[in-house]
C-alpha cells in the first residue's frame, strides 16, 4: 500500500475518509497539482445570492443527550412484505402473532425481520454494538462505539431482511452516494464493512456513518416542545442547501420528510439517501412516501427531477410552519410574514410548471420571507443583496420632498398653505417602480446591464438594432414605452414577450410584474394590484411587489392595508425611501402632522433621499392640515430644521432655501395678523429672530423676496415678487 493510500498508519477505505482521525486523505498527487486542481468530487458553487448571509440563521444548539435505545426491537407487522413478490409476509391470523421470520407463502423467498446485531457484537473488529437505536423503510440502525476512538459514536446501518433485491439495491445505492457527498447539513458515511451472521454464515455489509444526536423534525411535532417560525424558516435554508448540494451532483433526494431530518446542535443533518437516484433516472424503483411525494401523474409525465424534490421540502415545511404557526405568542405582530411564508409554500406544492425550479431559486425566496419576519419580530431591519429585481433610485414622491416652486408667490390665485401629500400619478409610478433584474440565461442580459441609465428614446433605439430576438428584451422596451408614455407600444412589446414564453407566460412572474406596470400606466389601479398580488405569491420573499401592491391600495384609498405593506418593506429595508414616502403620506391624509414628521426623521442621514425626507418634514410642519394652521411649537420645529437643510449646492443662501424661507415667514405673519394668543409665547429663532415681531418679520420676509425677484427667471415674475415685498414690508405712518 502506497503513502499515498495511507493516513494514521492505517489504509485509507474506499470512501476517501480516514478511519482513525475521520478526515478526507489528499493524496500527494492532488498536492502536486496545487490549490488550483479541481477536486475529486467538486462541489457546485451556489447560483444565486440565497447562500449569503447565513449570520440572520441562527438556531439554539441542542445540548448533548443520551441517545433512547430500543428495548424491545420489534418490526411492524404492517411493513412486513416478501422481498421478492412484494406480497404481505408474516401477518396474524386470528389470535396467532406474527412471524418475523420464515419463508414467504407465495414464492418460497426466505424473510427475516429480526435484528442480525446484539448489543456487545463487534463489527469489523472495531465497532462495538450499544444497542439498537431504530428501523428505517431500509434497515435496522444500530448505535455502536468505536475501539479505536473510545469517545466516538457511529451508527452501523444494515438491510432488515437480506433477501430484499430492493432493499440491497438501495442500501448500496445509499453507501455509494453517501461516500461522495460532503456538506454541513448531509449525514456523512465514515466507512462500510461487512460483517458474517453466525447464523446462517452470510456476509452482511454495514453502512458505517457519523452519530447524528439529537432527534428528528418529526420527533420534534411529535413531542410538543416549542418550535418558532423562525426555526422553521431556518430549517428550510438547511435542507434546500442540502438538496442544492446534492443536485449539483446530478442527484435527486427523492424521500425529503420530517423522519429523515434531524437536529443536532445548532445545524440539521439530512439523513437516509437509500431513495437517491440520479437526476433523469426513470428505471430506479420510486420509494418517497405520500403525501411528501408528488403524485403518479407527474412521475409518469415528467419523472422525478429537482421539482420535485422541490415539492417534498415545501410538504416537509408545510407540516413544520403549521405546528410552529400554532404556537406562535404574537401572531398579529408577525401576521404578514406567516402569509407570505404560505404564499412561498403553495409555490413549492404548486403543479410542476409554477414551482420552484430549483432549491436555489426556492431558498433564494424564503431568505426574503426569514428577514421579515426577523424584521417584523424585533423591528430590525434586515437588507439583502438584491435578487430579482435591481435597485433603484427613483422615489415614488410627486413634489412632497421639494421646495415649493415661485408659484406660490407669483401665481394670482396664490395657494392657501394646505400640502399636497405628493402621492404620484398612476402612469408615474409605472416608470418609477423597481426594474426585474434580466434573467441570467437571457440572450441580451450582459446587452441591457450595460445600457440601463440611458434615456428611454435612446434605449428603444439600441433595442431596435440589436439582432437577436429576446424576451427580456422586449420587456425592456414596455418599460421605456412605459416611461414614455406610450402605453399602446408597450402592450405591443408585452405581448411579444408572452407569444416568445407560449405556454410557459402565465407562470412568469416577470410577465405579472409588466402587465401590472402596464395597467398602471393606463389609470387602471385595480388590474395593476391584481397583477402585483400574483407576483407576490410567486416571489413572496422580494419586497418590490409589496411596495407595488402598498401603492396601489393608497391610490384606492385602502389606507390601513397600504400601511400594512409600506410598514413591512420598511421594516425589512431601511433604504427602500418610496415605502417611507408612503408612511408619510397616509399620515397626511389622516392629518397627523406629528406622525408624518415622524416617519420622514426615520430615513438614515446615508441614504440619498435624505435630504428629500428632511424637506418634506419641513414643508408638512408648516401645512395647513384639515383646515388647521401649524401651531407656534411646529413653526419652532421648523425653524430649527431649516438651517440644517443642505440645498442649492450647499449655498448659505441659495434660491431653493430662501423659498423655503419665505413659505415660514409666511406661517409667522400669518399668526401675528389673526391674533393668534400663541405668539405672546414665541421663543423666536436665528430666522425669525428674539424677540419675534410682526415688524420683525415684515422686515425679514420683504428682504426674502426681493432676493427671490433678483432670482427670477423672466421679468413678469420679478416684477410680481417686487410687487409682493412691497406689499409685506412693514406699515408706516404718513
């Protein structure tokens, strides 16, 4: 035997790992070629960002327990069938027990259904057997100690009945995927061995594979003991990556349930691959148990493949959030996130064409729906690298977050103060909601990537040349179309797009997302959130759908519902300022002057609609809400604000900022001249000055106008802002 072959002084068995120190031997050739070589069993890297940000899972570890040992290892009667005609053996008849052992009625086949190990056997010279830990569909599960590692557990993993062609075939199948995998969240197999039954003298081989302590999810619903949404959610991201994994190998786990998952410590490990097959393989016997498999139909159309997989781990999920859903102490405070968590579900369980393609694609989306409820558990918000759809910088605002224009003063009919809440126009909001990202296999992805900040004509033009046919390319021209205002050429382009997908359109959530856009760009509100609810249920964990669907509710009206949706996009994402817009606007609406304020001071000093919010909190201070004008203590407030304010370029005094000035002088004379009582109490301010006067004032609001005449872009409207110094400047006798 070769050093190459060799670790720990022993010879390394066919699997790779050592049998004393447990690790993968790297022989000297694979050194030789450096860190570069591509390993034996290459793992797949993750396709997606799904796999980022593992610090948001985290699950309680479990401390160490005695393992619970069978005392009496008893096979069921109801699982007892001929390993070769698959005909019942063994059952009662009448008051005589069953047989679990002896020769099938039917074809003469020999059954046992009995342990071949006694605690205090010694397979392989090494492992000492400890009891009897349980069945499988497959083989009795035996807890033994290794000799060699005094403080190491293993379980050994044998056939129940060793005439079972089935059985054998999948426990090798087991033994030989096992010895290729390794990943965190996958059982892995140390070794096998064959050991003789004094019996009957057959040679019986062992899976010998790591102790996994601790107990199963099934274990867990069964038990009672607390389960949160939050573990459930964690334990999705531990089994798609584990499936993830392994179809990146071009296998299928196929037998995906609570009984085959287990947890220890702080991680899960899954467990039993006898039901693994490879991926287009439709000869292997199916062995995934109802109703975590998906049904004959679809085997006998499509066969098994990695949706259904899919399926399986949306079953397992469906059963594990419904028990935890049961226990939850606040479910009001965490209601929408167990919404869109059965929205991520029904995808999974959905007919083959509308789930998940992938585990990436599934655990992609359910990150999204585990940061809301993080979120919405402790109200802290929980970003994550964009998915599908791109960041944007538009900000769903029409004038709220600027400064008023020289209308206000220039105008005849000039405004009464009363705030408009800058909620946009429908068409408006069409081409400022967040852009689908391309998809990665798309002809023209890298083509539009390159080209997204160009002006709309000038984008249609380069679509227009570009020789290939695509459908993200045509989506991109509905949306310039869109900006455009041309929403019959978008319709043209849409429906390009569909005629491209055939049959697979009406489960393209891109599509949704564009005929929502599109509706809205025609006034049409409630066929937009119809078609922004559907791409909700098909990527519930992105929050561009919420904050569509918050819009088109506040255009509607529905003013608690569309809170409801900007709260939640808030709460996960303190950047998306559009949802904070929103908050802000309903609370207008409402006339709650303090809760708008409120709501803008949230948006972070870093984001780059900051100043835009701070803006807006001025210019609400000094609305006139419902008929009822600011009070001295929100003009104070304003005051204090307004200084702080970066504009014009950071100007000391700029146009932009003596409008703004001007807009609280007005407020103050306001006050003064209706007699208000709350002036006698007025602290006064850098702008407004200590003590506050109505000459005062007069005095500084005529010199405001007379800078924004100088301003003026033509002569008519210097002449009217003159005209309005001169009327405001202080009254003399004569």
């Amino acid at each position: 035997m070769s050093a190459e072959t060799m670790c720990c002084g022993r010879p390394v068995g066919p699997t790779g790992y050592c049998d004393v120190c447990g690790r993968r031997k790297i022989t000297t050739e694979q050194i030789a070629k450096g860190p570069d070589a591509e390993p034996p069993h290459p793992v797949r890297p993750p396709a997606t960002s799904s796999w980022g940000g593992t610090d948001v899972y985290q699950l309680t570890s479990l401390p160490a327990r005695e393992p619970s040992l069978l005392t009496d290892p008893t096979y069921p009667e109801d699982r007892q069938y001929c390993g070769s005609c698959r005909r019942p053996v063994g059952r009662r008849v009448g008051t005589q027990p069953p047989v679990v052992t002896g020769f099938c009625p039917h074809c003469g086949t020999r059954f046992s259904f009995v342990p071949k190990l006694e605690p205090g056997d010694v397979v392989a010279d090494r492992y000492e057997v400890i009891g009897w830990l349980a069945f499988g569909g497959l083989g009795w599960l035996y807890l033994a100690g290794d000799r060699f590692l005094p403080e190491t557990r293993v379980v050994l993993k044998g056939v129940i009945n060793p005439t079972d062609a089935l059985a054998m075939q999948l426990a090798r199948k087991e033994r030989d995927t096992l010895t290729r995998l390794d990943h965190p969240y996958v059982v892995r197999i140390i070794t096998y061995v064959e050991h003789t039954d004094p019996n009957t003298g057959h040679r019986d081989e062992y899976i010998v594979m790591e102790f996994v302590d601790g107990p199963s999810l099934q274990e867990i619903l069964d038990s009672g003991d607390p389960l949160r949404l939050e573990d459930v959610t964690t334990y999705g991201r531990h089994i798609l990556s584990a499936l993830d994994y392994l179809h990146g190998l071009d296998l299928l786990y196929c037998d995906m349930k609570p009984n085959n998952v287990m947890r220890t410590g702080n991680r899960l490990k899954v467990i039993d691959l006898g039901a693994t097959r490879a991926v287009g393989d439709r000869d292997s016997a199916i062995v995934g148990a109802e109703p975590f498999q998906v049904s004959r139909d679809e085997i006998a159309e499509h066969g098994l493949t990695v949706r259904s997989d899919v399926h399986t781990v949306g079953e397992t999920l469906r059963w594990l959030f419904d028990a935890a859903e049961e226990q939850e102490p606040r479910p009001d405070q965490v209601a929408f996130a167990i919404e869109s968590m059965g929205l991520l579900i029904d995808r999974a369980l959905g007919p083959y064409e509308r789930r998940f393609a992938s585990a990436a694609e599934m655990s992609e989306q359910l990150d999204g729906v585990h940061r809301e409820l993080l979120s919405l558990r402790d109200g802290k918000p929980r970003r994550m690298p964009a998915t599908r759809f791109a960041n944007t910088h538009e900000l769903l605002d029409a004038g709220l977050g600027a400064v008023p224009g020289l209308d206000r003063w220039t105008l005849a009919d000039r405004p009464d103060a009363t705030i408009d809440d800058g909620c946009p126009p429908a068409p408006v909001a069409a081409a400022r909601l967040p852009v689908p990202k391309p998809a990665d296999s798309d002809p023209v992805a890298e083509f539009l990537a390159a080209r997204s900040a160009a002006a709309p004509r000038q984008l249609l033009r380069e679509y227009e040349q570009f020789p290939a046919e695509s459908v993200e390319l045509d989506l991109a021209s509905a949306r310039a179309h869109i900006e455009l205002g041309e929403p019959d050429e978008a319709r043209r382009r849409i429906d390009r797009a569909i005629t491209m997908l055939g049959g697979w359109a009406e489960h393209d959530w891109r599509i949704a997302w564009h005929l929502g856009l599109l509706a809205l760009a025609e006034d049409d509100v409630a066929g937009a959130l119809a078609a922004f609810r559907n791409v909700y249920a098909d990527v519930p964990g992105e929050v561009a759908p919420k904050l569509a669907i918050g819009f088109c509710l506040e255009r509607q009206g529905n003013l608690d519902e569309a809170r409801q949706h900007y709260t939640v996009v808030w709460s996960r994402d303190d950047e998306q300022a559009s949802a904070l817009f929103g908050l802000a606007r309903i609370a207008l609406r409402q006339h709650n002057r303090a809760e708008a304020v409120e709501v803008l001071d949230w948006l972070p000093r870093l984001s780059r609609h900051h100043d835009a919010a701070q803006i807006a909190a001025v210019r609400v201070l000094l609305a006139r809400l419902d008929g009822e004008p600011p009070s001295v203590a929100d003009v104070n407030a304003a005051e204090d604000r307004l200084p702080r304010l970066y504009l014009d370029g950071g100007e000391e005094n700029g146009e932009t900022r003596q409008r703004l000035s001007s807009a609280l002088l007005d407020v103050a004379l306001d006050k003064f001249e209706s007699k208000s009582p709350e002036t006698k109490d007025w602290r006064g301010g850098p702008l407004l000055g200590a003590p506050v006067t109505e000459d005062g004032l007069r005095d500084r609001q005529e010199a405001v106008l007379r800078v924004l005449a100088d301003h003026a872009e033509d002569t008519g409207r210097s002449h009217v802002l003159i005209d309005a110094a001169n009327t405001v400047r202080r009254r003399t006798r004569t």
